[in-house]
C-alpha cells in the first residue's frame, strides 16, 4: 500500500475528551445501538460567543441566526435558545421546532422555500420572513391581509449583484430575486404597506469566495440607500452562511493527498480510492481533465475568521472604506446564518465494525460497518477526513499494530452503499467489535440523507455534557438547558 495518507480530523478539546472516554463510548453503543450520533451541547454555545467576538471587535449591532437546516437536534437548538441567539428556519416543521425549543418572534427568521402553511405560521406568530421573490411577496401580503394578521416583517432577499470597475459577479444563484428587479420590488412594498414592513435585505451564496461575498454585501449597502431615498426604513443586511470549517489537523496531510490522488488518476502511483474513483478527476490519454470535487478541508481562514476577513473588504465603490466600517456608521444591523459552522466540533458519529476481511495481494482491507453511507455523509458534502478507532474495552495486544490501509463499507445490500470511496489509512487494525468515531459530523452529515433503507433504523442522537470530570449523557429530545452542564458548572 505504500506510506500511509493520513487525513487526521481536527479535534477540538470536547471531542478530544469524548474519545479519551472509550468505556462510555462503548456504553452508549451497547445501550443505544450502532450507528449513534453523539453531540455535546456546550459546544454550541461557545461556537456562537466565538462569532459574536467578531461583532463585538467591529462594534456591529446584530443577530446570529443558527441555520437549523444543518441538524435537526433539540438538544442543540434548546441549548441555543438558552443564549442569545436566533434561528433560521427553512420548513413549517423547524418554525415548529424552533417556537417548541423556546425561541420568540424576534429571534427566527423563516427563509429558504415556503409553502402557504409556513407562510402563514411565520406571519401569525411574527417571525421575520426573508422574501425569495416577488411572487413569495405577493403570496405573502394576501395572507396578511385575508386573515387579518400583524403586518409582517421582511428580508428582500436579493442575488445577482456586480461591482464598479472590474466586473465581478456573485454567482448565480437559484434563491432570492435578481437584483436589477429591485424596483419591481420595492413598488410592491410600497402598495402594500399596509401588510409588509422591509427591515432589510439579504443574499445568500453558495461560494467560498470573500470576493464574491463582498461584492453582494457592498450592492446591499446600495439598496438599503435606494430604500431610504423611496422613504423606506430598512436597517439589516442578512449575509447568510457559507463561512466554512477547518475539519483537518494537518495542511501539509491535506496537500500530500490531493496530490497523490491526481498521480494515482494519471496512473503514476497505485490507486488511492475504489475501483479508481478520481473525486472528480480524470485520465485523458495521460492529460488530467476535471474539477476535484471535493471540501477544502484544511480552511485555517473558516468560522468567525472568515467573517471577520469578509468584514475587513474594502468597498470600491463607496470609497474603499471597510464593509464594517461602511455597516458601523449608518448603524446597520448584521445578520449571519452560520450552520455549519456553528456546529463546528459540536458532535460525533459512531459506527461498530461488524467484519473485516483481507482481499490478499496486500491489497486494503475490507472493514463492514454497523452504519449506511448515509447515516455519516461526510462524502456526500465532498468532506475526506479520518474515522478514530476506538478499541473495545480489554481488547488486548492486536496482532497487526502497524498502519493500515482499509475500505470502509456500509450494511446496505447495495454495491454504491460505500461510507468513503478513498482507502482510508488507519494507525492500526480495527477488529469486529470496535468502534470508527467519525469526528465534526453535527454539519450536515448526521442526518441531513439518512433514511431508512431496508428497514435499517437511522442513527439515534444523545446530547453528552462533563460533569466534575465525568461524562453523562441523555437523549438528544430529553435535553433542556436546565440539564446540569458544563457550561452551567
């Protein structure tokens, strides 16, 4: 197999103490079954105290609405109403989910596709809806005004903006309204104000580029100034999520693999994934073509580093001042919707070896995990890292200690049912009865595809606190802030 390619998950000291606990992760498998998705609380918190510091050193005025969509945990979203955060809610079900967990109007904004009835609960429970478009507006301000409800408060969520000078454009999205339809936009605000009352405007952008995300920030600036000149009173800029994770310990670990993995697609080393699986990448007649399709996932630039990075871009056309500075004084609010990263370091998915096989010829082994592909979809977000070994309790001296390179595959009666299509090099032989702990899965991976194939259950989740050194646990839907804490010791 060669030398090992290690992708070593970054661990932050909460999960790094979970898996210093092997017994309780055990314990909890045994009780509860394999898979089972592990989140700590705590972690939630110190996550948003970490975005807020970025408002507090740019003096910004604001909300961080968590964007629920990413998991679907009580345990997080009550340990998040406990603070002061918000909540963005993309379906009838989360605006459910939230208002159950304690959250109020002022703290949920409802975004992302809505039908009537989400429509209409966000309307009569007078929580902030960010318009997609002028359709959704229009639906909208006929529900007000036939139930006779509280005039409702909106986002204009806006897409399609480019600066002065060097043409840059944000990339084409398919949710909010294309920003030259501003006007359309407006007038309809303006006949219906006797429903609808604009608090600001949003954009949302699936990039990871700060230019990008500076360009659409600084066209709001220049539509909350089109919206005072109409006499209009918005305040708000919603800049949505997207400020990304760091999964990986090692940049050096993320570099040396992606470069073998183009050697091993133009077939100068052996092959480093399932049946040559290039992640995106191909071999022309000895000429790489293709994108890598995968996460950066060695970002040291990711969280509130990045917002405070975005917030540092100087807006060409308004002088070159700062965005923070240019927010700061015309006293705008800042919205975010962090999800991801978030719940950065929030939670573990665990996963029991049922079997490991030698294919022979020194080829990877073959290890069947008690867990679907989408139960752990890490992949399906492009995002390569390694799964902890977590040794059965009294398992002895392994007769193989040396690394290992291995397949992991899902319990699905299926060929695609593969937890990663990478070899995975582990630091020593997994044996039936062990665990694979998959690190920083609360973003997405935990239970944003799973399903219930063949009648296998999907992951249950428990919430895990420390308490006087030790861990306790309870169900993800029993857990309440007022379950004794870390964060409350």
């Amino acid at each position: 197999m060669g030398s090992p390619l290690y992708l070593e998950p970054r661990l932050g000291g909460r999960l790094l103490s979970l898996l210093r606990a092997p017994g309780f992760l055990h314990m909890l498998t045994d009780a509860l079954g394999s898979p089972l998705n592990v989140l700590v609380p705590d972690q939630i918190a110190e996550n948003l105290d970490r975005f807020r510091s970025v408002y507090r050193r740019h003096r910004l005025s604001g909300q961080v609405f968590f964007a629920h969509k990413t998991n679907r945990s009580s345990a997080l979203l009550r340990r998040l109403a406990a603070t002061d955060a918000g909540v963005d809610v993309a379906s009838l079900g989360e605006l459910q989910h939230a208002l159950g967990a304690g959250f109020v109007a002022d703290r949920i904004m409802a975004t992302g596709p809505k039908n009537p009835e989400f429509l209409w609960l966000a309307a009569r429970t007078g929580v902030t809806v960010s318009v997609d478009s002028a359709g959704e507006l229009d639906q909208l301000t006929g529900l007000v005004r036939k139930h006779a409800l509280p005039r409702a408060r909106v986002l204009l969520r806006l897409s399609g903006f480019e600066t002065a000078g060097v043409r840059v454009l944000s990339r084409r999205s398919r949710f909010g309204s294309p920003v030259r339809e501003l006007d359309t936009l407006l007038e309809m605000a303006e006949r219906h104000s006797d429903t609808v009352e604009v608090t600001g405007v949003a954009y949302h952008l699936d990039t990871t580029s700060l230019t990008e995300k500076a360009t659409a920030l600084e066209g709001c600036l220049h539509v909350l100034d089109e919206c005072r000149s109409r006499g209009l009173r918005p305040r708000a800029v919603d800049i949505g999520g997207g400020f990304g994770v760091n999964y990986l310990a090692d940049q050096g670990q993320w570099e040396r693999y992606t470069t073998q993995l183009t050697e091993a697609v133009l077939g100068r080393r052996p092959p480093l994934t399932w049946q040559g699986h290039g992640y995106g990448l191909r071999n022309e007649g000895g000429t790489l073509r293709g994108t890598l399709g995968l996460y950066p996932a060695h970002r040291p630039v990711a969280g509130e580093r990045y917002l405070d990075e975005l917030l540092a871009q100087p807006a060409a056309s308004l002088g070159g001042r700062p965005l923070a500075a240019l927010l700061l004084e015309n006293l705008h609010d800042l919205y975010t919707e962090p999800g991801r990263a978030l719940v950065d370091q929030c939670g573990i998915t665990l996963a029991k070896v049922l079997e490991v096989r030698d294919p022979g010829a020194g080829g990877a082994l073959l290890v069947r995990l008690a867990l679907k592909a989408d139960d752990m979809a890490l992949e399906e977000h492009g995002v390569l890292m390694d799964p902890v070994v977590v040794p059965r309790d009294g398992a002895g001296v392994r007769a193989d200690p040396g690394p290992v390179g291995v397949h992991l595959f899902g319990s699905l009666c299926l060929e695609t049912d593969m937890v990663t299509r990478r070899t995975v090099f582990l630091p020593r032989r997994p044996e039936p009865g062990d665990l694979l702990a998959f690190a920083n899965t609360a973003g997405y991976a935990m239970d944003f595809h799973a399903g219930r194939a063949q009648h296998q259950p999907v992951a249950r989740k428990v919430a895990a606190w420390q308490d006087a050194g030790s861990w306790r646990w309870s169900l993800d839907e029993q857990y309440w802030p007022t379950t004794p804490s870390e964060g409350q010791q």
